[in-house]
C-alpha cells in the first residue's frame, strides 16, 4: 500500500493536465526495460547505464552526504528529459514530461514493490511549469533512524515561491 501527498502546485498542474496522444503502453515498455534498480552495500541506486554504477564506502557516504538516504536522493534524481531523449523522444513540451515523470514514478514504484518488498520507500516527483528541463524523479530508502527528506510542509513552500514547483510524494510499501 502506498501513501500519496502533494502541493497546491501540483493539484493545479494535474487539474490542467492533459493527455496527450502519445503511446503510453510503448513509452512504458521503452522505460521499463531501460530502468534497473539495484541494492549497493546499504543503499538501493537506480541506474539506466550498468557502467554507471559506482561503489562508494559507507564512510564516504556519511562524510559526503551525511546519510544513505541523502545519498540515494542525490544518485537517484534524473531528469525525465534526458530518460525520454534516452528512448528517442528527442523533444518534449512541459506536460507531456509531466506525463512522462508519473509514468516512470509508477515504474520505479512497481520495480521496488516486486524486487524490495520488505523495504519501504519515499518516491519525489517535482516539476516546473516554467522549464520543462525540471521536471525529475527521485527516490530513497526509508530509514527510521535517518530524516525523512521531504515532508508536507517541506512541498508547501514551494507553493509561495517566486518559481513555484509542484511535488508529489508516493510513500510506498507503507503498510510494512
């Protein structure tokens, strides 16, 4: 079971959502084979390239990023853009890398689900309507003894900035 929260921001975007005539089926079997999640040491790194992955120490994490789940944040962020000009989809207008962004969260949220199902994760979604370059996914393991990253009133203030972003936040395998 999974646990979704969101802004002001994005319940505007979604409000003006509209699907467009892409093939989501193709898009989501192109991304499906691309995406892999692996477990390295204690952290979960999702990777497109296997030449990306690469080991740190535990000592280093905590030095560089203070946590593992800082440190998953920072190595699982992508830019759907550059996923979607990775499959061959060479130009894209906000929404439909808004379109894109959800159905990659669900791929990623349906790969942790089947491979990690004991473990919990925090899946983030953020896009800016002013630059379609904006919009990315990232994800982290949940960790009780570490800080949760993003929260509610974390995602809310970005609804008075001068460059508001909208966030979804899908909790997922909460029920663990």
């Amino acid at each position: 079971m999974s646990e979704i929260i969101m802004n002001k921001t994005m319940v505007k975007l979604l409000d003006k959502f509209n699907v467009s005539k892409i093939s989501v089926k193709n898009i989501g079997l192109k991304i499906n084979e691309i995406i892999n999640i692996v477990k390295n040491n204690d952290c979960f790194i999702l990777i497109i390239d296997e030449n990306e992955l690469v080991e740190y120490s535990n000592e280093f994490i905590f030095k560089q990023f203070g946590s593992f789940s800082a440190y998953e944040d920072y190595e699982n962020h992508i830019h759907i853009n550059d996923i979607m000009y990775y499959i061959g989809i060479k130009e894209c207008i906000f929404f439909q890398t808004l379109e894109y962004g959800l159905i990659i969260k669900d791929i990623i949220k349906n790969k942790l689900e089947e491979i990690f199902p004991n473990d919990k994760f925090i899946i983030v979604l953020s896009c800016d309507e002013t630059d379609k370059r904006n919009t990315i996914l990232r994800f982290y393991k949940y960790r009780e003894d570490e800080e949760e990253l993003y929260d509610q009133d974390f995602i809310n203030s970005f609804d008075i900035c001068k460059n508001k972003a909208g966030y979804i936040i899908e909790k997922i395998n909460w029920d663990k």
